[in-house]
C-alpha cells in the first residue's frame, strides 16, 4: 500500500507527527511519502495545482493522507477534490487537531473519505489492511466513514498507546531536507499535557480518548538517548531541543534522564519547555542546569493574573512565575517566554500587565502570538457565544503572527499588533545585543520580499 501524507504548513519545520506515522507505516511494509507545501497569507490553493498533480501522478498513491489545523482547512479541501479529479480511486483521509475534534467540518465533502479521530498509527494499519481485503471499514474505532447508504459513521477514538517505547523512532528520511537546514534536533520524550488552559487544543483532545487518565506518557529515557545517538551519525546540530508541552514532571524520570544525557552528550546543550510551576522548583531547576540544558521555555500568556486566571485557566500567581524565571536564570540558563495577545475580552490595561511582566523577566527572547480561536476549546466557545469571531478575516489567516481575527474596532486591532511587537521587543531594552536587530530585519524582509514566514 501506498501513502502520500500532504501537510500545508506556513512554515517550513521537521513535522513530528507525520515522520512518526511514516516510520509506523513503513514497518508495516508501506510506502510512504510526504509532501509539504509551504503556504502564505493571501494564497489560493490553484496555486499550487500543479506541484500536487506531480506528485500523485509520479507516486499513485493509494492513500492520501492530510494533516490539519484550523487554519489549513480550506487548502485540504479544495486539494482533496482536485486529487480526486485526477486521481479518483485514490482514497482520502484527514487526520490532526482540527478533524479529531470536528469531523463534521470534513465528511460532508464526498473529496474526503475518512477522518481519523485521534492517534493515527493503528486506525491507519487497521483502514489498509481492510482496504487491502476489500472488506468494510465501518466498525474501525477511531475512523470517521460512510456507510452504504451515504450515512456518515463516527466511531470513538481508539485507546491512547500507552508503551511509546514500543513505537518506532521517528522517520527523519522524509524531512530529511528539513533537518538539514536546522541547526537544531527537534525531539519528542513523550506525548500529552496534563492541564486544561481554555485556549489549547490538549483539553479537548484528551476527552476523546477512553483511557484519557493515560494521556501523559513518556519514553524511557534509554530510547531518547538510543534516537538521539543515531541522530548524530547522520545530522549536525548544535543543541537538542525537546518539543514537548512540558518536560519532565516526573522527577524520578528526570533524574535517570539527566544522568543519562549528560554522561552521553556532554558536549551537547538542550532546550525545553516548563510550565510556570515546575520553573520554580529548585529541585527540577538544578537537574536540569547540570545535564546541560540551556534554555528554558516558559509560557506566560498573559501578565495579568486576574485574566490568566479566569479566563485562560492558568492559576499560577505572577509571583511564581517571577520566581520560576529568576530561577533558571540563577543556574546560568536563559529564559525564554511565549506570551499571547489580543484575547477575547483582555483589555488594554491587561496588555500593558504582559509588556510589563516581560520587562521585570527580563528574558533572552519573547515569542509572542495574536490569539487565535482554536476549533471545540473553551476560548472558542466563548468566542463564538459573544460573536467575536470575523470569519472572512479568520478564513485568510495562515498563521498566529500578524493580525486577529476578532472583531475589534480599529484601535483595538491596531493596539494589538503593537503590543505584539513591543512584547517580543522587550530583550532589546532588557538584554540588548545587535543579533536581534538582524533576526527582525530577516523576519520583515523574508514576511514582505520573499513572502514567507520565519520561525526560526
């Protein structure tokens, strides 16, 4: 069997997600192959006609797999019905965030076949291998179908995977390119968030599972170690960065990895993400300073706690997250902050608390996204019950970047895209260097030139 995953993505990366479901696929004796079509703000889908009829013409499969977020939905669509014009017997599947949670945003189209509700491996291997005998799909957990008679059939999604040591490294060959021009290992140590912040897609995504009490899982720090020692045959990189909403809750699990990394990669520093809370234990802080990290991730979101609290979910104080940051800090790592803007109902007294909460960190780097209504979340919900939502504006949007797409008046809009980027400026008054003034003028010469999007 042969399967074509397609992902439009607004920036070129390593797409985890699929490399892990091309290295299942292919110990089950498929082919696999992947196409990624950068988009931007502004494209058509026709524009790319002719790249994605290459492709299929050139490979046949018989499977085509998509990968979604709200924001790539119409691009899947109309990519979906132009395969099926020029290659009708292929069959067609969405999988993602967006068609977990809402199946019925995709099945009415007779372009797409399936939808995949959840994790992909085994709803994958079971679809092929009825397809392969030609029996019925109907009863596949996990699979979104037709039956006979047209009638849409939704099944629940299958049991989370809960031994990840039991899957397959990653498959890098087929973001082979993509890792090449990364001067970084992206890494996965496990799967899953524990907590429930209104605007993230984890907290609808664990309900969908029966064994959601499982939904955070880890590997066994020997396979990190085993991947990434096979990683350095192949690849040059200058850090590891781990991928993972949150790393290392548990610290027993952090210990044995911390022992494990440093001892094989002495040489090697790493990034991570760490919730507020766990910043600020000293005891996870110091394990981690030791095993060569480097920098840490923390989201903030938001300055004020009052917002934070009751509107996204998030009930550390400010002076844990003062406390957090200045503690890394201590132990000689940087302070990296992701912090949102625009969200519904925040006002402007509320932005200035974030710039302000910035200033007192006083981080290496800011990352800051305008909000963005991510489909059967909380904050989307609220959205659409106070009518906040400017769907034209949300429907050309590719990205969290550079505009919002709630209705607010000029003033708010514009003050939004300010407070962006005074957020993400604040290392330049906190801990000025002349490389930031390069990275933002390679960020609105690649956005306004070469129409492209720059993450890195």
């Amino acid at each position: 069997m042969k399967i074509l995953f397609v992902m439009f993505a607004p920036y070129r990366t390593v797409q985890m997600q699929i490399a892990t479901l091309s290295a299942f696929l292919k110990d089950c004796d498929c082919k696999v192959r992947y196409l990624e079509i950068i988009i931007f703000p502004g494209d058509i889908f026709n524009k790319y006609e002719e790249i994605v009829e290459k492709e299929i013409l050139a490979f046949l499969p018989d499977i085509v797999g998509f990968s979604s977020y709200d924001m790539n939905y119409y691009f899947i669509i109309e990519c979906a019905t132009f395969i099926k014009n020029i290659h009708p017997r292929v069959k067609t599947i969405v999988g993602g965030h967006h068609a977990s949670s809402v199946p019925e945003d995709f099945m009415p189209y007779d372009s797409i076949d399936y939808v995949c509700i959840g994790e992909g491996e085994y709803v994958l291997k079971e679809l092929i291998d009825a397809l392969s005998k030609g029996i019925s799909v109907g009863t596949i957990r996990g699979l979104c179908s037709r039956g006979l008679e047209g009638n849409i059939i939704y099944n629940r999604a299958k049991n989370l995977i809960e031994d990840l040591d039991k899957l397959p490294f990653i498959d890098r060959s087929i973001v082979h390119a993509q890792q090449q021009e990364m001067d970084y290992l992206p890494m996965f140590v496990g799967k899953g968030c524990p907590f429930n912040c209104t605007y993230c897609a984890n907290e609808s995504m664990k309900k969908l599972y029966p064994n959601q009490n499982s939904y955070v899982r880890h590997r066994s720090p020997q396979k990190i170690i085993e991947e990434i020692t096979q990683c350095k045959k192949i690849y040059k990189f200058n850090y590891v960065h781990f991928y993972d909403d949150i790393f290392a809750m548990d610290i027993k699990w952090l210990q044995n990895f911390c022992e494990l990394y440093r001892s094989r990669f002495p040489h090697i520093p790493f990034y991570c993400l760490l919730r507020p809370e766990i910043a600020a234990s000293e005891k996870h802080v110091k394990l981690l300073a030791q095993s060569g990290c480097q920098n840490i991730l923390i989201g903030v979101e938001s300055g004020s706690q009052k917002y934070r609290q009751d509107m996204l979910g998030r009930r550390m104080t400010n002076k844990t997250i003062l406390k957090g940051t200045t503690l890394v800090k201590k132990y000689k790592m940087k302070v990296s902050i992701f912090m949102m803007v625009g969200l519904p109902g925040e006002t402007f007294l509320d932005m200035i608390k974030s710039l302000w909460i910035n200033l007192r960190i006083r981080p290496y780097s800011v990352q800051t996204g305008i909000f963005f209504p991510i489909k059967n979340t909380p904050l989307y919900k609220y959205c659409v019950d106070h009518n906040l939502i400017n769907e034209e504006r949300m429907k050309s949007m590719l990205v969290y970047t550079y505009d919002t797409c709630l209705n607010y008046g000029i003033i708010k809009r514009w003050g939004i895209i300010l407070f962006k980027w005074l957020n993400s400026a604040t290392p330049l008054v906190t801990n000025f260097r002349f490389s930031l003034f390069s990275h933002f003028l390679r960020i609105q010469c690649k956005k306004w030139f070469k129409k492209e999007i720059d993450y890195k």
